[in-house]
C-alpha cells in the first residue's frame, strides 16, 4: 500500500482533480493572469494563490493597498482547489436555514479535543469566532455554501459546502480569484518566490524568478507567506517523521514547504513541526483522495473480512492507524444508493472510475473477493445500531442513514500523507514571529504554511476555516500596520 501510492500519479491526479471540479481547464481558468515583466514595487507581496493568498490578497486590496501574488505553479489554487468536504463553522445563515444550532464554543472545544490540546488556544480562538464571519464574506463574494454536513470530530453538522455536496475547494478558489481579479490584485503565474528580502530584521520584499529563470525583485512593505504546507516533499516529510517514509501523498506537487525555509532564513521560528496528518481514505492505485464527507454522510469502513473495525469518525490518525492492521493495509469504504444521492462529490468518483457498484450485496462481496455472508451480517448489524442510534461495536455516534438501498458502492482507501499542521509560528494577527517571540517587521503568514492552529491533528473541514479566517486577518493586519 505505502509503497503502491506513487508520486509520480500527483500530475496525472492534478490534471484530473482540476477538468472534473473547477469545470474548465487551466488555461480558460488563468486566461486573464498576467506575465512577469522585470522588478517591481507593490505596497503587498504574497507569495502562493490557494485560499489563504488569495483570501489575504483580497483583503489587503479592499484597504487600498496594491497587491500582487506570485504563484509558482501554472495555475492558481494550489491544494485548496482538492478540498471537498467543507469549511466548518458555527452560527451561520446556512446552518440557520436548515436549523441547525451550533456555537462558536463547540467549534472550539471539538478543535481542541481533536488536537488532543496541543493546539494553540489564543489561534483557536481566533479561527473558531471568526469562522461564521468568514461564511458570510464567501458568500457575499458569491459563493454557495448552503449545504452543511457532518466531519469526523465535530459534534454538530457545520461543515459547509455547495448545494447537493458538490466540491467546495475549486468552487472556492474560482470565486476568490474572480473576485481578487476584479477587484485589480495582480497574479504571476509561474512565478517562484526564491528569498525573502530583509535589511535589520525589516522585510522589505522578495526575489522571484519567471518561467524562463529570470530573477527579479518584487519591492514590498510587507510579505504575505501563503505557499501552503509541504506533504509533497517526502525529504522534509520524512525528516520530521522517519515512520512515513515510502507513503504517497494527496498534495499537490508544489506542496514543499518553501514558504517554511524562506521564512527561517530571515529569523521565523517553527511550531509542531513533527504533527504531519495522513488521511484515511485515499485510493491506493492513484492516490486520490475520497472526502471525510462521504463517511460523514453515513458510510462505513470494512476490511477483507467484511468486517468493520472502527469507529468511522474517529479522527484522522485513528482511523489510519486502524487501517493499516488490516489485511492488506487498506480496507473498503462502503455505502448505499442514498448516501450517494446524498453528496454529488460521489458521482465524480464514480465518473473517475474508482467505485465497485454492484445490485446487491452479495454481487458488490463477489466483486471485492470478501466473503458475502461476513457483510450481509455486518451490514444488518450496523443497520440495527442506526436504528437504536446506539453503535454498540464502535461507539460511532453520528450514524445518518442505514445501508439498505440498492446499487451498493465500494471503494479501497488506505492512509497517505496529507496535511502538515506544523510551520511557521504566528500570532493573532497573523504575524511572523521570532524564537523570541517578537513579530518580524513587514512578514505574515497564513494558511497550512503556519503551524499551531490545529495542534495533534487537524479535524476535517477545519483547514478551508484556517485558510479564510487567517488569510483574511493577515491581509487585515498588513493593511492596518502599514
Ligand atoms: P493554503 O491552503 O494554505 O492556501 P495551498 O496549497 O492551497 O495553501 O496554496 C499554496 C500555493 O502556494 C500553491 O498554489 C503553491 O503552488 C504556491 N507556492 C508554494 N511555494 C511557492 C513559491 N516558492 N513561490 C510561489 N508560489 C508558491
């Protein structure tokens, strides 16, 4: 299995992730972006264009200041555009019309249960109260956030999404990027951000280079470092933890954490570096990546037994650490006709080519080679739970839906690298911060580049949260302190 998720699938898987959800290809997607044209001066350098840079970048333009991104990659988005499950938050219109009750102190008690509290508290706080606010802004942006559903970890239904469930990442990042267009954000695509520039622990821009190699100098006030987490580089991975060597992973391949070596060359200071998250379901051939919103919605994990062997919302860690005892280090995510009515993600799986359906169970046993009496009876069993709402096996206890509508629907997942929790030190205004402590005149980090927030392991749906609230704070903050 570990071995079975290769790199080189992550281009292919890109490739796909991007024609399937943003539902045009990368040139039409990036049609208007501009080409770097020698140094430059700008009020605002950021540096990366998933959420957390485009989200800061929006902010610092609506105070006034000119703002530019350099995104290495040729297309804007980064790993926020594979996000599918949802953006959690408590308190919003979307939960109020669907009647939902929630608060901002549940949100925050089930981040820091699921962190096992190694989180930092003063963050959590931040992301937690601002969360709703964050919602409100997406939508006034024109986003659909009207679906909510449930994340493993979360004692409420606040993850939100697109109408029918559709994938929140892609839809984000095109609303976020018209928008940052509109409003005159300048974006460089393949653009790298090399060095971070900084005279007596002032910063005071960046070196970048063009698609041809150029190097140039972007002149700023302040820098926004937004270059997401680095899942893909197995060096750095593998440095801070030697036990995920030979795992694949579901980032994007400019997932390498350079944000994170810039930034401590210029004096920034590290936390959590060692919390690296792998995800329970990821298809083993391909590495692609099965939402935590499909178990949310109501299915169930089984083994080569037919057998289930853990809670299914347990948190991430858990439920792959669960897995790989099984035979054959991966198992089989499971459900039914209504769970696949129930979330629109599950058709472009289907479309993918990455189901097993099958009329009946017997015939879906047949085809998964597992023994069709073991599932019938597991399936009845975990039937007979939902109905008493009492998982007496697991303790499971958020169970949706029973599985008894024909077609049946199987897919193999197993565990592989997918978010780093650890980075750069920040403080509640999304400021870089020293070993010392003291922010760094001019530097602000956001997003999955900064460590912290979600302390021992991230809860899913809380990364999309993490990437609005704080790139909108940074952006906030670099318009105030300037
Ligand atoms: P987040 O979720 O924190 O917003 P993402 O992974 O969505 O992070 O986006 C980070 C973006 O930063 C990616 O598009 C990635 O290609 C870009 N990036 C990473 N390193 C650099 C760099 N050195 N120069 C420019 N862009 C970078």
């Amino acid at each position: 299995m570990r071995k079975s998720i290769k790199f080189v699938t992550l281009i292919l898987i890109f490739a796909l992730t991007l024609t399937t959800f943003i539902g045009c290809s990368s040139q039409e997607a990036n049609e208007s972006v501009s080409e770097s044209t020698g140094d430059k001066v700008v009020d605002v350098v950021v540096i990366g264009s998933g959420g957390a840079g485009l989200a800061a970048a929006i902010e610092a333009r609506d105070a006034g200041k000119e703002v530019l991104i350099v995104e290495k990659m040729p297309m804007v988005g980064g790993n926020t555009l594979r996000a599918t499950g949802g953006l959690n938050a408590a308190g919003t219109s979307s939960q109020a019309a669907l009647g939902i009750e929630d608060s901002a102190e549940s949100h925050y008690t089930d981040t820091m249960k699921g962190g096992y509290d190694k989180n930092d508290p003063a963050l959590v706080e931040v992301l937690t109260s601002q969360a709703a606010d964050a919602v409100e802004w997406l939508i006034g942006l024109g986003a659909d956030l009207s679906d909510v559903g449930r994340m493993a970890g979360a004692s409420q239904d606040r993850s939100h999404r697109p109408t029918g469930g559709a994938p929140v990442g892609a839809h984000l990042v095109q609303v976020l990027k018209a928008s940052a267009e509109e409003k005159g954000v300048e974006i460089l695509i393949e653009t790298t951000a090399l060095e971070i520039l900084a005279e007596d622990g002032v910063v005071t821009g960046i070196i970048a280079k063009d698609k041809s190699d150029n190097e140039f100098t972007i002149e700023a006030e302040a820098v926004i470092v937004a270059t997401g987490g680095f899942g893909a580089n197995i060096t750095m991975v593998t440095e801070y933890d030697v036990s995920l060597d030979g795992f694949g992973t579901t980032n994007h391949s400019g997932a390498t954490g350079d944000g994170i070596t810039m930034a401590v060359a210029v004096g920034a200071d590290l936390v959590d570096m060692l919390e690296i998250q792998t995800h329970p379901t990821v298809v083993p051939s391909n590495g692609y990546m099965i939402t935590e919103a499909v178990r949310g919605n109501g299915a169930i994990l089984i083994n080569r037994d037919g057998k289930r062997f853990v809670n299914e919302l347990g948190t991430r860690d858990v439920v792959s650490e669960a897995t790989l005892e099984q035979e054959g280090e991966t198992s089989f995510l499971f459900f039914d006709e209504g769970i696949k009515e129930s979330l629109s993600a599950i058709d472009g799986y289907i479309r993918q080519g990455l189901v097993t359906e099958a009329d009946s169970l017997e015939a879906l046993a047949e085809a998964l080679e597992i023994d069709a009496d073991n599932l019938i009876a597991t399936v009845e069993t975990y039937n007979g739970f939902v109905g008493e709402n009492n998982d007496k096996d697991f303790g499971r206890d958020d169970m949706p839906r029973s599985l008894e509508t024909a077609k049946y629907y199987a897919i193999e997942v197993g565990p592989a690298v997918h978010h780093t929790m650890g980075g750069l030190k920040i403080n509640t205004k999304g400021q870089v911060l020293t070993e010392d402590g003291n922010p760094i005149t001019g530097l602000y980090a956001a997003g999955e580049v900064t460590g912290g927030i979600h302390g021992g392991n991230r809860l899913g749906g809380n990364a999309l949260t993490d990437l609005i609230v704080f790139g909108r704070l940074a952006g906030q903050s670099v318009a105030t302190d300037l």
